[in-house]
C-alpha cells in the first residue's frame, strides 16, 4: 500500500527555486522511520523545496515507489526533481539482510542513473537496532538529513551544468 501525504513549501534557495523534491519512506520500523523523516523534511524545508512525502512498507519498496512516482508527477504536469530514500535494513539471521541491502541501493542508483535524477540514499544498512538509532538520531547521525543534503547537491550540480 502506497500512502501520500501533504506537500509543503517554504521560501526557496535561489539554485533550488522551483524544486519539488519526492521522498519515499520505508515504514517498516516505524520509530526510526519518523526520526530519519525529520531529519530529511527539515533540510528539504530549510533549502525551501516543494517536499512530497510517500510511504511503502519498507526498504525493498522504496525505489519501485519512487519509479512509479516520478511517472505520476510528470504525468500530471509538475515533475520530480530529486529523490530521496528513506528506510532501516537490520541484519537478521538469514540471507535476506543482504538482498534487501543491496536491492534497494541498487534500485535507487538505477533510478538516478536511468533519468539522470539526483537521489540521496538514506537507506540504513546495519547489524543492529543500537546502531540504526545511532545513524538515524537528528541529534546523532541524523542519516536522513544527510541524504536530502546530498540530493540538493546533485540537484544543484545539475541545474548549474543545465544553466
């Protein structure tokens, strides 16, 4: 199931002006979810960005969602310019820790590659659920906010080469 929430905007970056930047959340730990979110919406928001916000059960999902959400906007009129994933992978005892991991990084780079998009990975890929708080505290890591940071630099690496 793929959930949308509202859209935002605040005053806008003059390199960004304009700027509708998508991120697809994994929801799969639900608390680290919202915590990875805040870190990401708050850099989107202080670049003053239009941010959408769509939710997917979890990691695996992510870059599928973004895909069909790149196509959605397009269709209607206001495209995407930049991605952002969001999503915790934590290692269990099988070999499923490695395909997710490796699956949603890969679908995400694809992603970028195949439409020349800027996207940020902020997918955590971690051994344990100390770690992903960690990695994923605004206050600590703030893994989330990193993500939208790297976005908006290819973003604006890409709108200063198309200048």
């Amino acid at each position: 199931m793929v959930t949308t929430r509202r859209e935002t905007a605040v005053e806008a970056d003059a390199a960004l002006e304009g700027a509708r930047v998508v991120i697809v959340e994994g929801r799969y730990y639900e608390a680290l979810a919202d915590e990875l979110l805040a870190g990401a919406r708050a850099a989107l928001e202080a670049a003053g960005v239009t941010v959408a916000v769509i939710t997917v059960p979890g990691a695996l999902e992510i870059p599928v969602a973004a895909e069909i959400a790149l196509a959605a906007y397009e269709e209607g009129g206001e495209p995407v310019d930049a991605v952002v994933g969001l999503g915790v992978v934590i290692r269990g005892e099988t070999f499923h820790f490695d395909i997710v991991a490796a699956e949603s990084a890969r679908g995400l780079m694809e992603l970028g590659m195949a439409h020349a998009l800027p996207v940020g990975n902020g997918i955590l890929t971690v051994d344990t659920e100390a770690q992903a708080w960690e990695r994923a505290r605004v206050s600590e890591g703030n893994k989330g906010g990193g993500a939208a940071e790297a976005a908006l630099s290819l973003l604006r690496l890409k709108r200063r080469l198309e200048a």
